[in-house]
C-alpha cells in the first residue's frame, strides 16, 4: 500500500479541522497516510492506516522540511494544506528526490512572503515555487480559483471543491438545549466559528434585539486566538445574564459539533464587514471573497439548516437567496426581517437546503474528479470515480 503525507499547521485539535479530515476519510482505506501537524495541534485520533506526528514547537515549516529529509523516499505524493508544507516541500524538492504534491488552499496568501529566512533564501536561489511536481491545486470557487491563480502562478490545474461535508442530514437534535439549559420553546440562531475580532460583528447581537426579546436565543460558540470573547462577554454581559445570548468557548469535536448544528433553527453565516484600508490585499481578498470557503455556512446546509449571510460580500446572493435556501442582508434591523421571513415558510427553505446540498455541494459527490487525480498521479488505477466535480483548468 502506497503512502501519502499530509502537511498541515494551525492551532485548535485535529477534529475541530473537518476539511481536512473530509479528505482523509476518502481516502484512508486506499493509501498510508502520515499526517505531520503542528505541536498545539496533536491529539488523539483514530482511522484506520491513519499516523499522527507531531512536529516541533519552534518552527512548523523547519520540521516539515526535517521529516521530509528523513522520510520523503517512503512517500508517493505530498498534499499540503498550508503555505508551510508548500514551502517544506518546494525545499525537498530541490536538494533530494522529487515529490509530486498538491496544495489544497483554504486562505488566499502571498505565498512567497512570511518564509523562514534560510528556506526562502533557498528557494529563490534554486528554482523558488515555480515547479513542475506541483500537480494540481484545490480551491472552493470559481472567484477564489481566479484570485489564488494570481498568487501563485505556478498552479496549472486547480480543482473547485467546496469547504462542504460528507454526507447530509435532516435530522433535528437537543444537544444544545441539553448542554446550554436553553428551554425548548425557543429557537436557536448559531453562530459557530472564529470569535474573533476580524471576523466576528460584535453588533450582531443588536441586530437581532427584536427577536431576542421573544421566541428566540442567540448561541455563539467557537474559537479566539486573540482574546475577543472577552471584549464579547462584556458586551453582551447583560444579554448573557438574561440568557438572550449564550457564548460557548469549548471546542466541540466533530460528532458533538453536528449535533449542535441539528440544534440550529437558523445559522449565521456572518461576517464583519472589512475595511479595504486597514488590512493587506490578500487579507482582504480572503474574507471579502469568503464564498464556498465558508465552513460555517457548508456546515449548517449539511445539517438541512437554512442560513442567512451578509449581502455585502461577493457571490452570496447567487449562492443563498437565488437557490431560496436563505436570506442576505445589510446591518440593522433587516437581519431580523429576514429571518422572519424564512421562519414564515421554513420547511419550504428546508426542502431547498436539502436538494442544493445533495445536487450541488455535498463533498464526497464533489470530491470525485480529484481523487482520480490523485490515484492517476500516484499511478494507482484500481479505483473508481466517486462523482465528477467542477473542474478548471488552465
């Protein structure tokens, strides 16, 4: 059985990232599979020719570079999900045997900047990114494959595969009115992901007052890696008291985070509307075009949630309100006129959710032209397609 090494860095537990173990559960049963992360990331998981390894705390890109020095001959391919693996393994490629590898892209960076010193002096001295072992790339949109191409003109084939889920469900659950005390007549607008302040509407809250007041609750829960819950707890100090808002900070491993989904009446697929000055163009780029990238909103349509998101950033209105699976909106009081108005004819928007979901967005249907590359490159033939996604090519 051949082998892969999957190269990741980021910071919450390793089944808090299901984008990334979306990808492994296709393809755990056919490969090996050593996936390197970072230090903070390590935690147990289990999955059959799964191995977990733990890179060192200094530096991600540095123990990327040193396992692929010691390890690379036992590997068929390398799939990086972050522009650390990219550069550990342009590096390899450079001073040993070439691997052939992809780069599943989930920001939008300026892949060349922000390289440690002596692997960025490398790179630009021998041959930089610009190679022929990257094989293909993977982004989540058309609008995001355009941006991504610019950064990194040496993508050639870039696969389109949303930031989606194995699998759809329809299926309603308690959890959150079990965990959270939250009484089963009211209904749940979810807030999941990042709680932080280039992401997260500290107005949201008021945006959704009328509604506060009467039927419903409003349930954060995610993650911050800067501090903002706490300027969140204060600001919603009263709201909390009064159990109008309810903000979860533990991290929710991935069963219990579905469940908290089928808990939701309405997800909030939100986002803090950026200013173009304050942040570089990539930055900028990254949020403004969140799109298919959206892990929040892949979520709740997965979980037959309906969802309403800002009308402010590109694409959302072709992939939301046109499909009739949700509202968007501005700020101020629209927000709540607009889940009113999904809340007037909900299992219709339901019934949308479900069939956009299974047609259009579920990841194992959409995944299948990638993983045919992947076998073909490798040179393993001895699977079948999955399902044919939308494919761009050069």
């Amino acid at each position: 059985m051949k082998k892969i090494l999957i190269l990741f860095d980021e910071s919450r537990p390793v089944d808090s990232y299901p984008y990334v173990l979306n990808f492994i559960k296709l393809i755990h049963r056919k490969y090996k599979i050593d996936f390197l992360v970072s230090a903070k990331m390590y935690s147990e998981y289990c999955l059959e020719n799964l191995r977990l390894c733990k890179a060192a705390k200094s530096s991600y890109t540095k123990s990327a570079v040193h396992h692929l020095w010691k390890h690379g001959n036992e590997y068929s391919a390398v799939i990086a999900y972050s522009v650390e693996g990219v550069w550990a393994v342009c590096f390899h490629n450079i001073f040993r045997s070439k691997i052939p590898f992809a780069y599943f892209s989930m920001e939008l960076y300026d892949i060349d900047k922000k390289c440690p010193g002596i692997i960025s002096a490398a790179l630009r001295l021998f041959g930089g990114l610009s190679t022929d072992m990257l094989k293909f790339s993977v982004v989540q949109d058309q609008k995001r494959a355009d941006i991504f191409r610019g950064y990194f003109p040496s993508a050639s084939k870039i696969f389109l595969l949303p930031n989606s889920y194995i699998g759809y469900t329809n299926e309603k659950s308690d959890f959150a009115c079990k965990k959270f005390n939250i009484p089963r007549d009211k209904k749940i607008l979810l807030y999941t992901g990042a709680l932080e302040k280039w992401g997260y509407d500290i107005n949201l809250a008021m945006y959704l007052n009328k509604l506060l007041e009467k039927d419903y609750v409003l349930l954060l829960s995610g993650f911050s890696r800067d501090g903002y819950t706490d300027v969140i707890l204060s600001e919603y100090s009263d709201l909390i008291k009064t159990k109008k808002v309810i903000v979860n900070e533990q991290i929710l491993d991935e069963c219990e985070y579905t469940e908290l989904v089928k808990s939701a009446y309405i997800g909030l697929a939100w986002y803090v509307k950026l200013d173009r000055n304050l942040c570089s163009r990539a930055a900028f780029e990254n949020i403004y075009y969140m799109g298919l990238s959206s892990g929040k909103l892949c979520k709740y349509l997965s979980c037959s949630v309906p969802v309403v998101a800002p009308s402010f950033y590109p694409g959302y209105k072709e992939i939301i309100e046109d499909k009739k699976i949700g509202k968007v909106c501005s700020y101020s009081e629209e927000m709540s006129e607009k889940i009113l108005e999904i809340a007037s004819d909900y299992n219709y928007y339901r019934n949308n959710v479900e069939n956009v979901y299974k047609n259009e967005l579920e990841y194992s249907k959409q995944a299948g032209s990638l993983t045919d590359e992947l076998d073909r490159i490798i040179g393993d033939s001895r699977l079948s397609t999955l399902g044919d996604p939308r494919l761009w090519n050069n």
